[in-house]
C-alpha cells in the first residue's frame, strides 16, 4: 500500500512557471502532487494564503554544519553548503577529516563543501588569509579530493595562477562545479577557465577588479558570456540594488543565483558585526549577516524583480550549478519535498525537509 498523502493546501504556489494558487502532495520525502485539489479524507495543512516555494539552497555559508542546519531552517533553508576558508596544507585536509556532515533531520540538508581557497589570488585576498593563498599542486588536490570525497561540491578558484585552469579541468572531470573568484583575472584568462569547465562567479562584483571598458576582466566576461553563473550576496551592503538590477538584465533570471556569504555563525577572526555586515578592523568587507529569505526579499523590494524569479535564484538556479535540480530547487511532482511557507511580509511559516516539518513559527 502507498504512503498516505499530506497537502498543504490554500496556498500561492512559486512554480517554474509562475505563481498560481492551489496545494502541494506530500507522499513520503517526495512531492506526490502539485497544484491539485486534494480529495477528501487526506490530511491538510491549510497554508492561509501564504506562500508556498521551494526550499531556499545557500552555497556559500560559514559556520559549524550542525548549527547552520537548526538556525537556517527558520529562514526557509533545506540545503546548504558549509564554506571552508584557506589554511596551511595539513590543517585543511584535517579540517575536512574532522568535518562532520551527516544529515539532521531537525534542520536543512547539508549538501557538502564549498573550498573558498587555498587556490586564489592573494591581490584579491579579501578578508581570507592572504599567507595562505597559493597554487594548486596535483598532489594536496588528490588529497583534498580523498578527503572530502562526493562532499566537494563546489570550490572557488583563481583561473590566472599557476596551475589554476588544469586544476579547473580536473574539477569538471570529477563533477565539481567551479566557481571563479578572488581573482584578478583578464577576459582571456577568464575564457580559458570558462573553456576548461567553470560555470559560475563567486560574490559577483567583489573580489575581482572592477570593471573596465579597456580591460574589461573577469566582470565583464561574467556580465556577457551566458555560460558562466553569478552569485550575488545581496545585502545591500556588498552590491548596490542598482548594480543588482543591471546584473539581471545582462543575465536574465536564469543566469543569477542569491548566496549570503555569512559569517554570523562563524565570525571571521579579528572581525566584527558593523553598518550591516562583517569587517576587519581596517573596513575590508568580512561575510554578511544576510539570511535567504532576506536575500529574496531585497531581491523583489530593491531589485524589483517578480517574486517567482527571486525565488527561482534562490532555489533552482543553486541546485542546477550543483548538479542536484534532477530533486531539488522547484516545486514539481517526483521532487524532494523542501518546501518553504512565508508571507507577503517575508516571515517565514513553516519549512519542510523531505516532506517533515523542521520549522514552525511560533513552535
């Protein structure tokens, strides 16, 4: 006999399609139905009018798997990478041995790793420890990779350093999408990487030189070149509303995803919570204290863009960079059942991870 079925229903469903109202089926972890009236004798859940979307997916989070998995919840994260920073050779190989990842069924889905460093340019360093910063070689890359094994998902890379686009290389043999980032790359170096495999830009306008109309740079390659993913850390703070709106229209809803990049978990060393996002003591931008929810917010209020689209940066678009849109990221029959349920104010209702509730307001 088949599982029973739960519905949410009296809902506004963010569909790839748009938003229309009805309920969402939920048999087991997957979604059974969408958009369907359910018929008599099921369980409901009435969602009020509320929305119903997606769970959000951040791949670019810091902080203790654990605790980011019970706190994101409440801001309708299901899925997560945990960033890794740029440390000596042996402590990051034992970083990632002593990582712990295993599924919380009190919280989001932690998806695996996303490696920000070591392999980036030290001019473009950022608040990540510069001494640190260096070249790949093949053989700490077999190690990391060993390591980490299936849990490396993504890692960010300066294509112009020695070495850079034959590590990118390696990365597309093995399935792990690449992001180009802290990096002082021109458009030639970009098109090489982008040629050897990279789809994405990590925390688009930061981190690279700015751009050019001479030297257009890796910027300009990720403002034009439809290949190429750019994740945006939009707060306010690290991207004015305006660049956000000019992004989109060069790359369409499809070509942008929303990440926070925030450290409110796990706090850079030597940095501090000032003006709305993390700095080191000389003002160098440290991490955001963004949430998902309020990266789709500001997407719809400052960037104004439709809420189905904001919604699809925040969700789809991160799981297709990571491979994972064949069961994540929209609401479609046959889907794992992440689910958020917010309010026309943004205030999240309730989230689901594999059909179970892991957030509720009030609760």
């Amino acid at each position: 006999m088949a599982d029973p079925i739960t519905w949410l229903t009296n809902g506004k469903l963010i569909t790839p399609r748009g938003i229309v109202g009805g309920a969402v089926g939920i048999r087991g972890e997957h979604l059974a139905h969408v958009g369907a009236t359910p018929p008599r004798g099921d369980e409901r859940i009435s969602a009020r009018g509320r929305y119903i979307a997606p769970g959000f997916i951040d791949l670019h989070i810091w902080g203790d798997p654990a605790r980011v998995a019970a706190e994101e919840a409440r801001t309708g994260t299901t899925g997560f990478l945990t960033a890794i920073g740029p440390e000596s050779p042996e402590l990051l190989v034992n970083h990632l041995a002593q990582l712990d990842l295993t599924p919380d069924a009190r919280g989001a889905r932690c998806l695996g790793i996303h490696l920000e460093g070591p392999f980036l340019n030290p001019l473009r360093a950022g608040a990540l420890a510069s001494r640190w910063l260096r070249p790949p070689v093949s053989r700490e890359l077999r190690q990391l990779a060993h390591q980490a094994g299936a849990a490396l998902r993504l890692i960010t890379i300066a294509p112009e350093i020695p070495r850079g686009i034959e590590t990118i290389r390696w990365c597309a043999r093995h399935r792990v999408a690449v992001s180009l980032g802290h990096s002082d790359a021109d458009a030639a170096a970009t098109q090489r990487a982008i040629s050897a495999g990279a789809s994405a830009v990590t925390h688009v306008f930061n981190g690279m030189r700015p751009l050019h109309h001479r030297d257009p740079g890796l910027l300009g390659e990720v403002l034009t070149d439809d290949r190429l993913t750019a994740m945006i850390v939009l707060d306010g703070i690290h991207v004015d509303p305006r660049a956000f709106q000019f992004l989109v229209r060069c790359k369409g809803p499809d070509g942008v995803v929303l990440a926070t990049d925030s450290v409110r978990h796990q706090p850079f060393r030597q940095s501090a919570y000032a003006h709305g996002a993390y700095r080191l003591k000389g003002g160098v931008l440290a991490g955001s204290a963004l949430t998902m929810i309020q990266a789709v917010r500001n997407a719809v209020v400052s960037g104004k863009i439709p809420l189905h689209q904001a919604v699809q940066m925040a969700s789809f678009n991160p799981a297709r960079l990571i491979h994972e849109s064949p069961r994540l990221g929209s609401l479609e029959a046959g889907k794992r059942a992440d689910l958020v349920v917010f309010d026309d104010a943004f205030r999240v209702w309730m989230t689901l991870v594999d059909g179970r509730v892991v957030y509720r307001r009030g609760r």
